[in-house]
C-alpha cells in the first residue's frame, strides 16, 4: 500500500507491508505498535524526547474531549467541507497535529460530506501521536519537524496548522498550485481574564497579518466566544496548554489554582492562504 509519507533519508515514496514503511532503496521504519511511524532522524533531533511530554499531551486531550474548543473544529472542518466540494479524494496535512482532535474532526466532517479523503499528521512528540493513531487509525501520522516534512512535493489539497510551527516554504512546497493553507492564530484577546491573573500587567496577542512568498491571502475567519470553567482541572489544563506555562511567575500560577471557576474569552483567527498556481 502506497504511503502519503516519503524517506526522510532519500524522499523517495514509502510503502507499508506488514506494519513497515519502506522506500526503494532499502531505507525502512518501523510502524510502532501504537500506530504511528517515526520519521525523523537521529541526527535532526534536539532532545531524547522532542515535542509535548506526557503529561501536557493528556491534559490537553482531556479539555479538548469536552468540546470547549468544538466551535474552532467546526469552523475548520466547514472550510475543508467547502474547499474540496471538486475533489472525491482530497489529501490533508496536519502539521503539528498534536494528539489528532483536529485531525479526525475534519477527516470525519469530510466522510459525512462524502468524500473519501486521505489524511496525515506530523508531530514531534510520540505521546501524542499515541492518541492520534488511536483516535484516527485511517489516517497516517509521524515523528517528523513541520521544517522538513517527509511528504512529496505537490501532493497536498489542504494544509492545517492550528497553533504551531511555521514552515510556510515547506507548506509550499508539498501543497499542489493551488492548494489551501488555514493559519489558526489566538487573538488580540484570547484567554484575557486568565491572563488577568497570572500577569500583573497582562498584554494582547500581537496580531498582524503576513505575507508570504508562494502564497496568496484569501480572507479570514473568526472565532469568538465566552468560555465557562467549573472545574479547577479544566482550569489547568487549559492553563497547561498555552504557553504561559513556560514563563508565568510562580505567584501567578497559585492565583490560578486556587480558582474553582473561571470564566474568559476565546478568541481564534483562521487565516486562509493560497499557493500560487
């Protein structure tokens, strides 16, 4: 069975036999029992254990499993709908797919639609692509750096990146003339009254929109909506996926946990692009 992911070694095309992937000239990687296949070599990467950890990578699914960000996969899922309403057999790529919630929220969106797409997502972390394998077994996913992704030049429709890395000439170069790139963003005030309370002096999100070489601006979509926490987990969780995690003052985090509830805005901007044909 033919791949969506080439060798990272040679970028010639992967096929699966017998839960390897394998390219013609003998370069081979194994498809982990839980499902995903590890593409980026040793000498690429920056740590033993890339990406999200553990523990961050579980937060995360548990508050996403409760829909609080379900008007952002709607909107995202809506848009693909509409982009491949041409195409039977759409290819997607999720860059930065983390543990799949967007993945498999839009691939079923389009199955409903009645298309048949193929899907693939890359990450740098295996505890997330653990459960993205296991909420999408048929899509592809794979350790690999969105700065060089194992994926053939030309041969994606849609392209998401839902805050993470950008590698807009790599997102170029594997999406077809034409092809579709949603940019997901927080906005100006996204997450502001959590940002009240670990933050003496809290600040806006800068938001400005770019220009890119290979690509054209076609719009964008918003998203806005209050948020209501009653739990002190989903208070942290929420907390644990932004990246105030990193750099927030102790004194800020114990405001925080000591909250039972929390109500704050939620703010997303898809900025949609369109490779040059």
């Amino acid at each position: 069975m033919s791949s969506l992911f080439s060798c990272p070694l040679c970028s010639a095309p992967l096929s699966v036999e017998g839960g390897r992937y394998l390219c013609p000239a003998g370069h081979c990687f194994d498809r982990a029992a839980s499902g995903y296949v590890h593409l980026l070599p040793a000498n690429r990467k920056h740590s033993q254990n890339p990406g999200d950890d553990r523990e961050m990578v579980a937060a995360r699914a548990a508050f996403l499993e409760k829909g609080y960000y379900s008007p952002l996969l709607e909107l995202l899922a809506r848009i693909t709908v509409e982009e491949t309403a041409h195409l039977p057999l759409p290819v997607l790529l999720d860059s930065g797919c983390g543990e799949g919630y967007y993945t498999a929220g839009v691939y079923r969106a389009l199955c409903q639609a009645g298309r048949s797409p193929r899907i693939a997502g890359v990450d740098l972390s295996k505890y997330a692509l653990r459960r993205a394998a296991k909420q999408l077994p048929e899509g592809e996913f794979a350790v690999a750096s969105v700065y060089r992704l194992p994926i053939a030049a030309d041969s994606v429709d849609v392209l998401l990146n839902v805050f993470s890395p950008l590698a807009t000439s790599e997102f170029a170069r594997v999406l077809r003339p034409g092809g579709l790139f949603c940019y997901v963003v927080p906005s100006a005030r996204h997450l502001w009254e959590m940002k009240q309370i670990l933050y003496s002096q809290p600040y806006e999100n800068p938001v400005k929109r770019e220009e890119y070489s290979d690509f054209l601006f076609e719009g964008m979509k918003q998203v806005r909506y209050t948020l209501s926490l009653t739990q002190g987990q989903d208070i942290m969780a929420l907390f644990h996926m932004t990246p105030y995690a990193w750099k927030t003052p102790k004194e800020g985090i114990r405001r925080l946990e000591s909250l039972s509830c929390l109500k704050c805005q939620i703010g997303f901007d898809i900025h949609l692009y369109r490779k040059n044909s």
